[in-house]
C-alpha cells in the first residue's frame, strides 16, 4: 500500500528561490525582506459607529483597497475594522489614533504579533501564487489592493504597493520562521 506524504505548499520554498536567485542582487528572481521598521496596530469601531469612524479619520472603507492617514496605510479587513501600519514607533502611533479615535472606537497594537515581509523581484508574483488562494490577476489586484488570506495555514494580509512587482504582506510573527 502506497504512503501517504503531507506536502506543505511552501515545502519547496527553498528550491524556488535558488531557481529564481542569482548572484547579482539586481536580477535576483525573490527578495524576502523582513520589515523592522513597520509598527502595525488594529482599529475597531465601536457598534453602530464605523461610518463616523471612517469619515472623523477620513479612511476608505472600500473592501480590498489601502487608504492613508497621514503618514499611516490603512487596510480595511472587515467592517468596521482596519489594520493600520506605519513606520512610526508602535507606542507612539497607537497614542496617537487612540487620540484621533476620540470614543468612535478602539485600538490594539499588533506589533508583537504580527510581522511585515517584502517579497520583491520578478518572480514574487509566481511565489505568492504557490502559497496563496487569491487572484492576483493585474486585472484584480492591482496597486493598492489589499486582502486577507491564508498561507501555510497562518493569516496573511497581501498589499500590493507597486504592480505585482512587490508585495508587503503582515503575517503573524510564527510565519516569519518559515521563510
């Protein structure tokens, strides 16, 4: 009888990125950058309150695409509910939308729970296909698009910042281990 083998979808990880990789930086097919300058908080509006809460902020509310406040990129990833990363300290940035929140909501600062990786070059997009269940078709995810999904089981939320060229994903800090 034959053996039954688990395959982990990004087993192979490795292998793909010596496929894609070169000496020469420049023409290297994947760059995984782990972002340490990114701080990342969450944003809750309170019952019944999500529509002042955008509009005091002046965040979209659009489902999968990113909005700016000040200086922060505010992804949307359920109603009334955003993920907002920022380079600014994480204590200073959660003070500071706690201030601007003002009753509208709350804030929880995710940054011990969550990291940011760059995947960047021209073979991200192949990369983020193997482990990912969303269509990353230019024609659907071009800049500025935003989604939750899973890879190798751990929550991921994809930004596309550029087109389908780099990708920003914040990822639970587990997953930072697998790549």
């Amino acid at each position: 009888m034959a053996e039954f083998h688990p395959v982990h979808p990004l087993g192979d990880l490795d292998q793909l990125i010596a496929d894609h990789s070169s000496s020469d930086a420049a023409s290297a097919g994947i760059t995984l950058t782990v972002r340490a300058d990114v701080s990342c908080a969450q944003l809750f509006a309170s019952n019944g309150r999500h529509d002042d809460l955008a509009k005091t902020l002046k965040i979209g509310v659009s489902p999968a695409q990113v909005s700016q406040l000040d200086n922060l990129s505010v992804f949307p990833i359920a109603p009334g509910q955003w993920m907002i990363s920022g380079s600014a300290p994480a204590d200073a940035m959660v003070s500071d939308l706690r201030n601007k929140v003002d009753g509208l909501g709350y804030v929880s600062q995710q940054g011990d729970s969550r990291v940011c990786i760059r995947v960047s070059g021209p073979a991200a997009r192949d990369l983020m296909a193997r482990g990912c269940r969303l269509d990353l078709h230019e024609s659907v995810a071009g800049a500025g698009f935003c989604a939750q999904t899973n890879m190798a089981q751990i929550g991921v939320l994809v930004h596309h910042f550029r087109f389908l060229v780099r990708n920003t994903s914040l990822v639970d800090l587990a997953f930072q281990k697998i790549l």
